[in-house]
C-alpha cells in the first residue's frame, strides 16, 4: 500500500507499537572507540574463530550498505534483509531510518556478540576483565543509541562479584541505560537472589529503570553430556555462534524459572516493589504453569519456611505485578495469555535477527484478535511502557 507521498507505508502502521527486543550486530571494531586494547583484541580474535564470517567479509559489510544500489531497497526489504544485511544492523543512524520503515514507536536496543561474550566471562575467573569489557559494552551501545531518542539503550550489569555489582550498576545508569541486563542463568558463585545484590536493585528502582533477562547460551543450562548421544553434530539455523536447536529451546526456559524464582521466593521483588523485570527472547509458553507451580510451593512449604510467610502476596501475584514477557511469534501467545493474563506479555520482532521472522506483527495480530481492544493495546503497547518507568 502506497501512502500519498508515493512511499510505501510502515511496515507497522494501524497502531502503536514497541519493540522490546532488538539488536546490535556487532562488526569487529565495534570497541575501537571505548574498549582497552586488551578488549578489542580479545573481540577479534572472538570473530576469526566464530561462524558469522570473516573479518574482511564483515568489515565490506560497513562499505555494502553506503552503495546507492543496495540503500534503494532498504525499505522495500526492510523485513527481508537480516543479521548484517539489515539496515541499521550496526549503524546507529541507520537504524533510525531502520525504525521509521518498521513503524514502531520504540526499541529496546540488545548487543548480539557481547551478549554471549558477557555471559561466558561470568562464569570464569578474571574479573577485572568481565566488568572492563561490560563498561565497554555499554558505552559502546549508548553510542549506537544516542543518535535516536525512540532507540532504548540495554546495559550489561555482571553479577559475578557482588561489590562490583553495584558500581557496574551505577556506571551505567549514569551512562544512560534505560534498561539493565543481568545472567539470565544464576551467577557462578551465588544466588541471583543474594542479598548484597540490593544494592543493584535498588539503584534500578530508584531510578525506574527495569532488569532484563535475555536469552544467551541455551547450553549452558543443560548438562554438557546432553551432546553425547551417539548420533552427528545437529547444525543450528541461525549460523552465528548462539548455535540455537531444538533441545536448547527446550532447555532455556530453566534459566529464568530459577532466576525468577530466587527473586519472588528470596523476597527480593516483595522488598523491591517497584521493581520492574522483563523476560526477553526467552519465550512464554512455559509461563502459566511456572506461576501454578509457584504458588503450588508457596502453598507446601509455607508453614515451614520463614521467608514465605514474610511475602506479602502470593508467588503468582508478583509475576502479574512486576514481571513482563516476551513471546515468541511461534508460541500460541493466545492460549499463553488467556492463561496467564493480560498484563504480562509484549510485542517483539527481534530485529534484525533472522530467528524474528519476516513477519512477526502478523503472527501476533492473529494470535491477540481476539482479544478486546484494551487488551490488544496492552500486548502491544501499555505492558512495555509499564515496564520501562522512567523512558516514558
């Protein structure tokens, strides 16, 4: 449909909508600017073995999208190009245009590589090195975002040490996040819960701005002889380094359960009730029984354990209260929220991965239309603004 300027309309265009997930795809000298050399070789070398392509086959990338040829089709393709074909995939003004050819009013704006990176980092041994690398990170994502205001900034916050926590925290925050991302699987050494890590919630309270979770390496959730059954190496189809099956699907639900369940169980979100928490790219499906099967502990274990007697609402009610989610455009997010509710789930396209689909927007239009028009708005719009605070 052509609008009357003779451009082709957004891709979304009859309602408003934000995005909480999206992406940076990062070339090798995306630390150039904020990194220690010590980070932007260590980057490097991370790209030369990983699988998305040679250094020299990623850097033409940067020369590809100034060629007049390509840029012509940036909006007719806009939902077909994907990785670092996409426009905006790692230029910041890009993605401006990027974001007026979508029609979202907003995007949470996620790293790719460091993601995976960060979270390796976690669970090793060097941590003046993960939390360099993390500053890094986030100035190097503020950067990209700056050129924007409808662009969020996501900001890694490593919770291996629990007195660097707090200072990650408040770095980034005075950077400009307007999100903080932590392990989507429990820290090496202690519990996500652990109670000198208030200090980090506390700060992104204060200052209204949520905590995240992300999917990262589904592996690291399942025993390392899941691989050993016998048969060849399952190739993944996303061809980066997440290395993404079938079996690591099933196993990333596991990761934000436990971590969700370390906060509401520990106290944590009844202490911080103003704390918002979002559950991105980790999908949904598994959210209604997780909140059966909390309340159903809540009930067993109450009479004996002190801290259950201390919540103040029931397991299940946090979740409704504080904790928002991502599906993915293949669950059935209909069935998913008439089970769990309407003030839980948000939109998502995972732009500019490939495993976003060409068209997400149709998927969950389909899945919600049966929904009241309030409640439609609350997947697509309301849920996010509620979980960003202070963006809004």
């Amino acid at each position: 449909m052509e609008s009357p300027k003779g451009r082709k309309m957004a891709y979304i265009n009859n309602r408003v909508v934000h995005d909480a997930d999206s992406h940076t795809m990062e070339l090798p000298n995306w630390y150039d600017e904020f990194g220690t050399e010590k980070v932007k070789k260590v980057f490097r070398k991370r790209f030369a073995k990983s699988l998305v392509g040679s250094l020299e086959s990623l850097e033409a990338m940067a020369e590809l999208h100034k060629q007049e040829e390509y840029r012509t089709l940036n909006e007719k393709e806009i939902m077909l190009r994907k990785n670092y074909q996409a426009l905006g995939a790692f230029d910041g003004h890009d993605r401006s245009e990027a974001i007026d050819h979508l029609g979202v009013a907003t995007q949470l704006v996620f790293p790719t590589s460091p993601n995976v990176w960060l979270e390796d980092l976690e669970h090793r041994d060097d941590m003046e090195f993960l939390y360099e690398t993390a500053s890094a990170t986030n100035r190097s994502q503020i950067a990209f975002c700056d050129k924007d205001e409808r662009l969020f900034p996501v900001c890694y916050v490593p919770l291996a040490d629990l007195e660097k926590a707090p200072v990650a925290a408040k770095e980034a925050l005075e950077f400009g996040a307007k999100a903080l991302l932590i392990p989507w699987a429990c820290p090496k050494n202690h519990s996500t819960s652990h109670v000198d890590l208030d200090k980090v919630w506390a700060q992104a309270q204060e200052a209204e701005v949520p905590i995240l979770f992300h999917v990262g390496v589904a592996d690291r959730v399942l025993p390392l002889a899941h691989k050993n059954n016998g048969m060849p190496p399952v190739t993944d189809f996303h061809g980066g380094e997440e290395n993404f099956r079938s079996i690591s699907y099933m196993a990333i639900s596991s990761g934000p359960m436990q971590a969700l369940s370390l906060l509401i169980l520990d106290g944590v979100l009844d202490r911080f009730s103003k704390l918002k928490i979002g559950v991105i790219e980790l999908g949904s499906v598994w959210v209604p029984g997780f909140m059966r099967q909390l309340d159903s502990a809540f009930e067993a274990f109450g009479r004996h354990e002190e801290r259950l007697q201390k919540l103040e609402l029931k397991p299940s009610e946090y979740i409704e209260r504080q904790v928002r989610v991502t599906p993915y455009p293949t669950e059935p997010t209909d069935w998913i929220i008439n089970e769990a509710g309407t003030d839980i789930f948000m939109f998502s396209s995972d732009y500019p991965h490939v495993e976003g689909g060409r068209n997400p927007m149709a998927r969950f239009e389909k899945a919600t239309k049966e929904l009241s028009e309030t409640d439609q708005d609350k997947f697509f719009r309301r849920n996010f603004e509620d979980l960003m605070g202070s963006a809004f």
